[in-house]
C-alpha cells in the first residue's frame, strides 16, 4: 500500500469488480436488464467496470450527472429522480445526445416537457412502502390519466419505476425478503391492470437485489450501493463485511490513552456524519486496518464514536491502543459509502490508482 | 432575487457582515485578540469581509485550508487541529511563508517538529469538558513538561487552546454563560499556575462568544459558525433567526398532497446529514422562503422531515401546500451551515455574487 497523508478513500477494485460480477450474474440469469446506478461511485473509471461486465445502460440522479456520464461514452441513462423543470434547458439540450429515461409523477409536469428537444422514455414513479416520491401503487385512476398524458405526448410512456427504499430500515435478509414480496406483488399487479401499455417494471434497491435469487415480473434491476456496499448493509444483512470494498484511510493525530479513544483527521466532511443507530448508540464507522493488498481487518471493538467537521473520535480496547501510534493510519468502514464518496476527492484503488469524479 | 435551476446556498452578505461587525466590536471592547475560524465558510471572498473589520490573524482546521488562506493574503495563521505529523512537510512549506501556530498535546509529537523550515508558535491544546482532543487541564505535570520540551526546542511555547465544544450541548444562553464561566476559571487557573511562561489565552466556540459579554483572563477568541450562524444556534440561544445567513434554495420537483409533503431536490449531499433532534424528532432544516432582498421568513410548522441522497421530504401545512408549485424554490435553513458549506460549490450572496470556495 501506498502511504497516505491525509483522509483518503480506497476502493478495494477486486472486491468492487466481484460486487458487479456477482450482480451482472444474477440479472442475466433472470433475464432482466442491469442497469446500475451510478451515484454511488459518479466516476468515469469505475464505469468502466460495469462496462467490462456487459453493462450498456444506467442509471443516475441528476442532470449533472448524467452530463458527465454521457460525455464519457453512456449512451443509455435513467434519471431516477422526478424531473426537476427548472432545468428542462439542460434537459432538452442531453434528450439530443442520449436515449434519456425520465421519471414523472404529475400530469402538470408533463405539459413542461412538450419543449424538450428529443422524445424521451417516461417511467411513472410509484412510491409504494416508501413514501418519498412517486404516485401511490392503488392509486389506479390517477396512473392511468398520467399514462394517456404521455400517450398523447411525443414522449414513450416506459413503465413503472419504483425504488423500495424502506428495505433499508429492514435488520436481516429474512426482512429484505419480505419487503420484495410486497414489491413483486404490487408491481405485477400493476402490470396487469395496465396489460394493455405493455409497461417495463423497474425496480432497484440494493438489499433486495442482494438478497432475492428469483425475480418475477420484473424487467430491469437498477441497484447502486452494491458496488462498494458500506457498514449499514452489513447490518441490513445485504452482505458480509468482505463484501464491502470502500474505506476511508485516517491518520491518527492524538491517542487518549486514559480514555481508550483515538483522534483522527477525518471527519463529517469527510465520512458525512450519517449515523448507524442500534440501542439507542449512535456508530459513524467500523474501525481497522488495510492489510497490504487492501483488504479490511475490523479492530475488536472498536469505532467511530463521535465526528466533528474534522476530527473523529475511535472508541477502542486498551490492547489495540498501546499498538498504535500517532502518524498511523486506520482504515474506517463507512455508515454509508454513497454519502463518503460524495464526500470525498481523494479516491485511489487499493493499487494506486487514482479514481477520478464528477466535480460538484 | 436571480432564479437559481438547482440547490444554491445563499450567504446573505449583509446580515454575515453584521454579524463579523458585531463579533469584531465586542472582541475590540474587551481588548481581545479576534482571530475567527474560517472552515465555516472557506471562502477567500468571506475573508474580504473579516479584513474590512480590522481582522488580520485567522484560524483554520487543515493545512489545504491554511494554503488556500495563505495564498490569498492572509500571514497569520492558527491552525487549530492536532498536528498530523504526515503532513509534516508541507507544514514546513507552509511555515516558511506565514507566521504558523499550531496546536500539540504530546511530547512525542514535538520531536518530529524538529525538521520544520522554520520557527513556530505552539499552543497547548486543552480539552476541559469536550472530551475529544487536547491535554485535560489538571494534568498539569504533563503540560508543564510539554512546556520545557517546547521551550528546548527552536519553537515558541505560545500558550493554551480550548474549544469549549460542550456548549453546543446547551439549550439556553444561561446554560452556554455557565460553559464559559467554567471555562474561564479553568483557563485562569492554568494560567497563574503556568504564569512564569506568560501563557496566552484562547477560547473560541460559537456559543459562548456570542453570548457572554465580558471576558476575563482571555486573551482571544478564534469563533467560525457565528458568520452564518444556523438553526441549532437559533435553538441553543446563540442567535435569532433574523441572525442566520446562510440558506440553500431548493426546487420543489413533487407535491405530495395527501400527506402535506413537499419533494424537494436538496438532500444529505446539500445540506450533509446532520440532524436537530428534539423529543425524540429528527429535524434536517427549518423551510420557508427568501424574500426579494433574500431575507428568510419560515412557513408555519414546516421542517424536513427526511433526507436521502439528492431528496428531502419537506413536511409542511395544508394552508402553505395550496400555494405551492413544482418549479417553486424553497429555502431551507440548515442545521449546521459548516457542513452544508462543505457540502456545496454553488454559493452565491443574497446579491447574486458568486462565492468561491476551497475545493477538496
């Protein structure tokens, strides 16, 4: 391993490749169509290894976004996000260059869209169990306006979009099961009411795609957070902690010794300060090291306790602190690895290589 | 007001130079040194505004952001953050150029101190109350030998840090002055106790600077969020809301009306993921909008009640939703304006002057 001087991301490639292999398995397997999410990662290289395990289409959360994916050779992009109007200049001007899939919840919305320069795909986005965005899934009379909108639009009405992002709050693979039981049921039964418009069903959280083997009715997975997987998904029960392959390289600058704790340079505007909250203990990362070919070895009870804009505080065991010194450095398994990559302009594989990003 | 497309922070310049004016008089009529912590906002701009008030000594959290300051103008620089002694190289770069003061609380780190290119001013750091970095302030035998081993060094035993942190614990102005007057007493004790060192006294968290009016014993004070302040400042009694600077608009892009919720696009990647948690309710911004001179008024019981990555779930009233579009900008007041800065690039005054930042 290289050394690092200051917080530093390192994505483990191999793991990650595996992540996307695994994946890539599954959905040719049940003949769906994979089409990733890309803001976990938002970089052009990683790309790339999707690229190198067949994938053609994606799937992102902004304009910008999917900006600078198309201009890196994606062709193919689900904005998976409700259309923000205000940039329907930025919009029209990407329909020209890229088969653009469009997510809609509202008819008012879809008279702004007569402007656009290309026909787009249109997916209405259904917020069954989730309660973020999107159109309710009984919510019949209401899609079915919605769809002789786009009917009668120069856009294609698509299908039906619909992130289960309450499998998140699930606490084991058992639970995760149960919450793409409901998915599959509701979508196929929307798929059924509206037979006749032949509708692609879209779904894409990562613990279901993590769990589930058999996918019934569904067109196409659109998963992100798998690539790199984080400490939430471990707990989910997504995965295992080998799995994970995304840790924030800390310098340590104080060692406590009376208090068993470390301090190290890295922080909220590092990690993010999303929290892991379990007996009512709050937990912003798994601490350990990185082994010479980069891979994670968990310290035994121990992690991040506390964060501040800058500073972290590691809660460790009196055997782990006489071993360190200040100038070391720990490797943290993140809470939530979409959020640190945002975070984060420092990303190098576990090779070296520089990981390249879009720029806010 | 410009009608920004995407989420925007808007530092509303005058009620920030107000509150810079405010800090600088009441430092002024305490003969205290005010040398203000820039990480809040990161901006060289911003920094043209400490200067208008007599501001010439300034604090920092990292050696990028010391470089960065140091670049644009600025010789006198604290960098209040444990030495990462990694990074000793460019902190001797660096030590060349400005007149340094950084912070040790180990005599193991002084040793690798030698090498810098040249003098430094060092302060203990403190950590009475706060419990993350620094020397508790009773353990006087180990300040007093990181003292001798300072003062047969080639560098300057400067005096005593302590970023009383607790106070954002607080929940009243009384409860902040009863921080401060521990404080105080902690910091006098240390310096008669060390008085032959003539120790130089510094203080600086947000909350007591702003609420306590007279100062005895110190000797500076070095405060960053009060610039912009944010809603828990309004909630810990630092400021008012009248006082907060700092508001990220954001486009309504879906109205939920059966659960009076709005879609916002702004989420953990804008504003971060820090939450105001009050019985038991997690609070991520209070919501209203900005008026023509991009002054903030809230609307009735209106706060995000969620956020996701890109998505914030804005709960609000049946009366405000009625008066809502898709397309519409509402403005949310952050929980913490540090780590909503750190967060953005787009950054513009309330005039529609853009703000440049510190890139990562």
């Amino acid at each position: 391993m290289q050394k690092y001087t200051i917080p530093t991301l390192i994505i483990n490639e191999s793991i990650a490749r595996a992540n996307i292999k695994r994946m890539a398995t599954k959905a040719r397997n049940n003949g769906l169509s994979f089409e990733p999410h890309f803001k976990t990662h938002q970089s052009k290289e990683v790309g790339e290894w999707y690229r190198d395990e067949g994938v053609e289409a994606i799937t992102v959360s902004s304009i910008s976004m999917a900006r600078y994916f198309a201009v890196n050779g994606w062709d193919k992009i689900t904005i998976a996000f409700p259309v923000n109007i205000l940039e329907i200049n930025e919009l029209s001007n990407l329909s020209r260059s890229v088969t653009l899939t469009i997510l809609v919840q509202d008819r008012e919305v879809l008279t702004e869209l007569t402007t656009l320069g290309n026909t787009v795909n249109i997916f209405i986005e259904i917020g069954a169990g989730y309660h973020r965005s999107g159109v309710m899934h009984d919510e019949l009379d209401r899609i079915g306006e919605i769809i002789s909108s786009i009917s009668n639009s120069k856009h294609y009405f698509k299908g039906f979009y619909c992130h289960a992002g309450h499998s998140y709050k699930a606490r084991s693979s058992k639970s995760i099961k149960v919450v793409y039981e409901e998915l599959e049921s509701i979508m196929s039964t929307l798929k059924s009411h509206f037979i006749q418009h032949k509708p692609h069903i879209a779904v894409g959280d990562t613990p279901t795609c993590s769990v589930v083997d058999s996918f019934k009715g569904i067109d196409s997975i659109h998963p992100g957070n798998f690539v790199y997987y984080d400490y939430t998904q471990t707990q989910i029960g997504s995965c295992n902690i080998s799995q994970v392959a995304a840790y924030l390289l800390c310098p340590i600058v104080a060692i406590q010794k009376d208090r068993n704790e470390l301090i190290m340079y890295g922080g909220g505007v590092h990690l993010s300060k999303e929290a892991f909250e379990s007996n009512g203990q709050k937990h912003f990362g798994l601490v350990g090291q990185l082994d010479e070919n980069g891979n994670f070895e968990a310290f035994k009870e121990s992690y991040v306790k506390s964060i501040s804009q800058e500073h972290g505080i590691v809660s460790t065991t009196p055997d782990a602190i006489v071993t360190l010194r200040v100038g070391d450095l720990v490797a943290i398994l993140p809470i939530h690895s979409c959020m640190t990559v945002d975070c984060m302009q420092h990303i190098f594989t576990e090779k070296g290589k520089l990981l390249s990003k879009l720029t806010k």
